[in-house]
C-alpha cells in the first residue's frame, strides 16, 4: 500500500485505447490501437483490467508490480496523457491537412476507356481527351505553390495508359519547367491492359512508385465483366502477362492487384490469390488484395463490384481472413481528399476533390485555370467537417488510430445529403480485431511480449 501513497489514484484509468480479448483457446491479450502493439498477459491480470475498465476506482487494488508493468506499456494512463493524445494525433492531422509543402495531383488525362465495363461511370459518355491549354494551365497551376517540397502525382481515369502521350508530356515539362520539384509519390490506377515498351520505358525515365491493377475476379467472372470495347474479348490473361512484364522491368515499383469481390465470388479469393502468388513468388514487390466494396443506402456500380450491405462487407471480411492479413496499420493522415491542397483534375481541366465525384458536374470545384474556386462550401465540407475529429461518435472511439474517420466521401453524404452509410471501421464489428489479430499470429508464430 505504500506505493499507492505517493499517488493520486482517481488519476489513473485504463486507456480507451486498451481493447481486451480472448482468443479460441482462452488465452488472453490486449490490443492498444494508440501504438498498434499487442500484449499477452494472465487470465489474472485481464480479469483484474476489465474489471477497472467498468469501475476505474479498482485500479488501487492492483498490484505495484503489475500497476508499473500496465503504466509503462500505457495500458494503464491517465485522463491528461489520454487527452494529450487526442490532441496530438488531432494537431498532426490538421498540419498534414493545411501542409504548403505538399501538393497532391491525381491526373485524368482522358475519359476514354479500351473496356466496356458493365459499371463504369463513363457509360454512354462521349471521351474527353486532355488538351494542350489544360497541359499548360497544369504547369502553371503547380507553379503557383511558392512553398512546395512534395508533388504526388497519380494517373487516373478513364484508362490513363490510352492518353500516354499527354501523361509523358505532363512529365516532361514538369521536369524541364519546374526542376527544383521532385516527385515524391507517383502512382498509376490501371487496368493493365496497355502496358507496352513505350508505358515501360517512360515510367524507366520517371520511375512509378506504385501501380493499381485490378481483376474482376477469376479468369472466367473477369472475362465477362471485363472486355474490349471493340472485340467484346476477354482480357485476364494479357494482364496477367502484362503484370509479369512489370515485375521483371520495373522492380522498384509496389505492384498492387486489386481483386473485386462480391457476394457471389468471394469464395474464389483464395485461389485467386494463391495461385498468382505462385506465380510471381519471386517477386517480393506484388500485393494481392480483395477490393469490397460496401454500400448503405443507395445503388452504387463503381469498382465492379455490387452494392452491398454492411452485413454483407462483414460476412465477405470474415471468409477473407483466413487468406489476408488484416492485421491492423496506423492511420495518420486520414483520406487524401480532406487535405487543402489535393485536387483531381479531369480531362477538361475542371477540379474535384475525390476520385468517386469525376464527371459529377456538380461537384466540380473549379478549373485549373480560374485564379480563386468557384464552390468553395464543398472544399470546406471536405477540409473542415469531413474528419474524425467532427464526429462525437469517433472523438471516443478506441478505434480512432486505425480507422481516422472512414471514407470522406461518404462522411459528407451522411452529414449534408441525408446519407445513411456505415462508415465505421469493420474492426468495431463485434470480433473482428480479435480474429484478425489471432490469425495474423497463428500465421506468423509471433510470440507476443507478456505482462
């Protein structure tokens, strides 16, 4: 009792960040998502901290020993080091949202597409493709950010690899008229059909760091869901071959294989992966990812993928943990749309501020040429309300630090156009986290620190 003396106990609590679990075989841990650290202890010692999770005046019945041992690991904090920390991970979001230093371009050169994708927003549209005046206006908007250390550049569409003359003169002028500007990030969303030695050798010249390709499932779902636009064929296995073309040119760049799921393929995933894995089992840069798309309240084609429920997402998360590891990451910068000075610029030159609102006019923010926006309340909605930090629900949530608000897009429905979406992270689902983090460790046979 000594050591208690010397200590204010009302002070100290069990961090909200603390999420106690059981795994299948009754052993007991503690995941905190503040530090996305695990913690293996005894069945003593979990009792004794759920107990003080419900009434925080047990914590003086805990052991000295054990009550250093919870302090230095922050299982056990208190309310002022818990709101110090809200506030810290709340002030560096904010700096990287009105950072001067940065300047976050994702390019649509053209609308035109090689598929003919049943869901794809640019159905019936006639193709844009980029002029020279937007090219310019491109050179002389980025010109404008006197403060700028880092340019993002990635390349959107439409299928971008069918505008590669206007991305490689993009790039040329980029290094000739403003050399002082490296690239810090560059990433291509494709649909891996077009890769050829000109694609090759110009991202030789500018190097990518991460490519997008992406796969409607096995070869026969993809096939279907995605051919030429002219010759109505298949094309799984030119980008299969395309994909080994990228591996063996271009190792330094993150290949990410996106692979679509929905309620009626999801079964597929594991195969899918394995055997491209195999495949390219050489290659320490490809990642292989299922793409789920999860959708409330409205019918919604993107990604290829159909709409679904949230029980649904929940159910396909469940048949893909065995085959993925969903162990969870840190989030610290939020979505790429909620910062100041991030823009997607269509082939027209217009200016939106996330990818899902391309060719939705009345989401166009402006165009690259005019000197101030024209819809500055959609850049506030994005910049000011569409974050964590705005939402009572989230500013308590242990889960916070791994999830930093979800898609701002849908935050925005949900907020100013009556939305009802789920946006919350699976991880909340009851027992997600803990079989997420159990399969990550049977995995990897991690032996985790004890307390």
């Amino acid at each position: 009792m000594a050591f208690y003396i010397f200590l204010n106990m009302s002070d100290f609590i069990i961090s909200k960040y603390c999420i106690p679990f059981l795994s299948s075989d009754e052993k007991a841990y503690f995941y905190l998502s503040n530090n996305n650290s695990l913690h293996k202890v005894s069945r003593k010692i979990y009792d004794s901290v759920c107990e003080c999770k419900k009434n925080p005046s047990s914590i003086s019945r805990i052991p000295e020993k054990i009550f250093q041992k919870l302090k230095t690991v922050n299982i056990i904090t208190t309310v002022e080091e818990e709101t110090n920390y809200y506030r810290k991970i709340k002030m560096d979001y904010f700096m990287e949202v009105f950072s001067h230093q940065k300047l976050l371009l994702t390019i649509a050169p053209t609308s035109d597409c090689n598929f003919n994708c049943p869901y794809c927003f640019e159905e019936n549209k006639r193709p844009i493709r980029m002029s020279d005046a937007v090219i310019e206006n491109i050179i002389l908007f980025i010109k404008r950010y006197k403060h700028l250390e880092y340019l993002y550049i990635t390349w959107y569409g439409g299928e971008p690899l069918m505008a590669i003359d206007i991305i490689e003169k993009i790039l040329n002028r980029i290094s000739i008229e403003i050399p002082n500007i490296k690239i810090s990030h560059h990433f291509l969303v494709t649909n891996g059909y077009l890769i050829n030695e000109k694609m090759l050798s110009l991202f030789s010249k500018y190097p990518l760091n991460s490519i997008q390709i992406t796969l409607d499932g096995n070869k026969p779902r993809h096939d279907n869901l995605r051919k030429l636009k002219k010759s109505g064929l298949g094309t799984f296995d030119k980008i299969v071959r395309n994909i080994d073309c990228i591996l063996k040119s271009m190792p330094s760049t993150q290949i990410s294989v996106r692979v679509n799921l929905d309620k009626d393929n999801v079964g597929d995933f594991e195969n899918i992966r394995n055997e491209l894995l195999e495949k390219w089992s050489s290659y320490p840069n490809i990642t292989i990812y299922p793409g789920i798309l999860r959708i409330e309240d409205t019918v919604n084609k993107c990604m290829g993928c159909q709409s679904l429920l949230h029980d649904d997402v929940r159910d396909l998360f469940y048949g893909l943990t065995e085959a993925v590891n969903f162990y969870p990451v840190l989030q610290g910068k939020g979505c790429s749309a909620t910062h100041l000075n991030s823009f997607l610029i269509g082939p027209l030159g217009e200016l939106y501020k996330c990818w899902n609102e391309l060719g939705d006019s009345k989401k166009i923010i402006g165009y690259i040429n005019d000197q101030d926006f024209k819809n500055k309340d959609l850049i506030r909605k994005y910049v000011l309300s569409a974050n964590c930090f705005e939402d009572e629900k989230c500013k308590d949530c242990e889960f916070i630090p791994i999830c930093m608000g979800g898609c701002a897009f849908y935050r925005i429905k949900n907020m100013f156009d009556n939305g009802n979406f789920d946006i919350c992270s699976l991880y909340k689902d009851n027992g997600v986290i803990e079989k997420c983090i159990c399969l990550h460790l049977d995995k990897l046979r991690i032996k985790t620190p004890s307390i």
